[in-house]
C-alpha cells in the first residue's frame, strides 16, 4: 500500500469526562494505539472526526483515499454516518472494533465495508489489514466498472434490435401500400438514408404512427419516419397534423381565417389538436382510432362530435336556416 494516502479516521471523542469510567478510558486509549499505530507504519493520517452531521461535508472537503471506523458499542450508528458521507464517492472503509457480536457484520459488508476487525487492534496488524481491505475495495470496484459495461453493451444491443424491428416494420408498410419487393423496399429506405445524411431536408407530412383501414390498425408514416430517424439519428420536422403549417398553408391559399374554418378529423392527438394549436373549431367523428372514451381525459378536446360525417352534414343542414 502506498504509504502516502490519505486516510480520515472516525472515531468517538477522546475526552473523558468520568476519571473512573474506565470502559471510557479503554476505548480512548484504544483509539489511541490505533493512531500511534498509523503513523508508526508511515500513514498521512489527515483527520479524525467524530460520526455527527457534518461527516459527509468534512469528508467532501479532505477528499481521503479510504476511511477507518473506530466504534464500540455505537458502531452501527458510527457506520451508517459513514456510508452516508461516502455515497456519492465511494472509498475503502476499514471498521475496527472490540464488539464481538458479529450480528451486524453482513449488513456492514453489504453497505460497502472493505474488512470488518474485531479484536485485531495491534500495530504489526495495521498495514496488512489496510492493505487487504484496499485491494478488496479496487477489485470490487473494476467488478462494478465491468457490470455497469456489460449493461450499456446489452442496453445498446437491445437499442439495435428495437431500430432493426422499427425497419422492418417500414420495409413491410413500403412492400404492402406500393406492392414493392423486400429489396426495393429496403433501397428506398436506403436512398432516404444516403439524401439525409448528405444535408438533405427531412421533412414528413405526419408522425401517424397507425392508421385505420378495413382491416383493422395498419403501421402509418410515423413507422417510415421512426425507421429513417433510427438510421441517421436526425429527426424530421413534420409539416402535417399536428403541426400548424399545412393548415396555416390552406387556410391563407382560400383567403379564410381561423374563425371562419372547421377542422374536422377522427383523431384526437392529430387533428383536434392541429384544430386547436390552429385557432380554428374542432369537429371529431367516430370513424377512425380515437374513440368517445378518449376523449375525457384527453388533453386537447373537439367542441363537437358526431359519429360520421353523414351524422355531422345532418345536423348542419339542420341548423342552416331556409331561404
């Protein structure tokens, strides 16, 4: 062990109030031979503080390279200070102490203690223990460096096959709507790649991540954008709902504004909410995803509803006055 690190020992006061408390005066002289024991075998002994409140910031400010507990019968509550003030930079921790009730010993380890000694307070002990105890302490924590590696490593893989299955998806949404092979499909999404990550805009006229059809739910265009987004790591800038721009675009090519236009749509978290962010009334129609059930707790809600568009023409020739 590399005499020069700097060590901080934790340990009760040493005055004595009681001249004839000599449990008092065993543990003071105890602690003693621990520090005599130290600085005899060349240790930077740089303090000894007591286990109170301002532990943790004391630590912060002498940055030790590994903490040495000096406890009797307070020792679980001198530790629990201690581990603590290290949790946020973890050291070695060396607990000395003459309680032999070895009930506590589990829970120390398991809260980060390097070596537990009961009764191993002699000067020719010091230096090995410590230096036990610091090997301990790197090995433990290259075997926490390799874990926190293996997870990243399966974290990015599992990110791989999400991207992979998200473009497979794409592929089969391209073969099934433009009736393309495998191969055609995948030079799209290919070509798409090459232009974007050459400087070429990415722009998409929705993020529909699904879209209804008389089969059921089908994959949208939000499916192509999260595949090429997944690819380039760049994400497009979406012109369609929700977004305003294209509704802003219709309504300035008819010369109409907000208040003289209607948006009507079947989807709450696109077209209601296009409507909304547009300043323009919001009509839904139960014909598409979202149903009656959404829309309570939905965040943007239509001012009318009707079932279908037939149900809505109804009730506005209803209300539109003869002439």
């Amino acid at each position: 062990m590399n005499p020069s690190l700097r060590i901080v020992v934790v340990a009760p006061d040493l005055d004595i109030l009681d001249p004839d408390d000599e449990l008092a005066i065993a543990l003071a002289e105890r602690s003693r031979s621990l520090r005599i024991g130290l600085l005899e075998n060349g240790f930077n002994l740089v303090a000894t503080l007591p286990a109170d409140v301002f532990l943790t910031e004391r630590i912060a400010q002498l940055q030790p390279d590994m903490i040495i507990v000096d406890a009797e019968s307070d020792a679980r509550d001198a530790l629990e200070h201690v581990v603590m003030a290290t949790r946020e930079e973890r050291r070695p921790i060396v607990m000395f102490t003459n309680d032999d009730d070895t009930r506590h010993v589990k829970d120390a380890v398991a809260a980060g203690v390097s070596a537990y000694i009961v009764a191993g307070l002699s000067p020719a002990r010091i230096r090995p223990i410590l230096d036990v105890a610091l090997a301990r302490f790197q090995h433990e924590q290259a075997l926490l460096q390799t874990l926190a590696s293996t997870k990243n490593e399966r974290d990015e893989l599992s990110a791989e096959l999400r991207d992979r299955k998200v473009i497979d998806r794409a592929k089969g949404l391209l073969m099934q709507r433009q009736g393309l092979t495998e191969q055609v499909a995948y030079d799209k999404l290919r070509k798409a790649h090459i232009g974007i990550m050459g400087g070429a805009k990415f722009v998409a006229t929705n993020a529909d991540v699904t879209l209804p059809t008389e089969r059921g739910l089908m994959p949208g265009c939000g499916t192509l954008i999260a595949a090429i987004a997944a690819s380039t790591g760049v994400q497009p800038v979406v012109i369609g709902k929700p977004e305003v721009h294209l509704l802003d675009a219709a309504m300035s090519g008819m010369g109409v504004s907000a208040q003289q236009t209607v948006m009507v749509g079947d989807r709450l978290d696109t077209d209601i909410v296009a409507g909304h962010n547009s300043g323009t009334m919001t009509v839904m129609v139960l014909t598409g995803v979202s149903t009656r059930e959404e829309i309570p707790t939905a965040p943007v809600k239509p001012d009318l509803l009707f079932t279908d568009l037939p149900a809505m023409l109804d009730a506005l020739r209803a209300a539109t006055p003869v002439r």
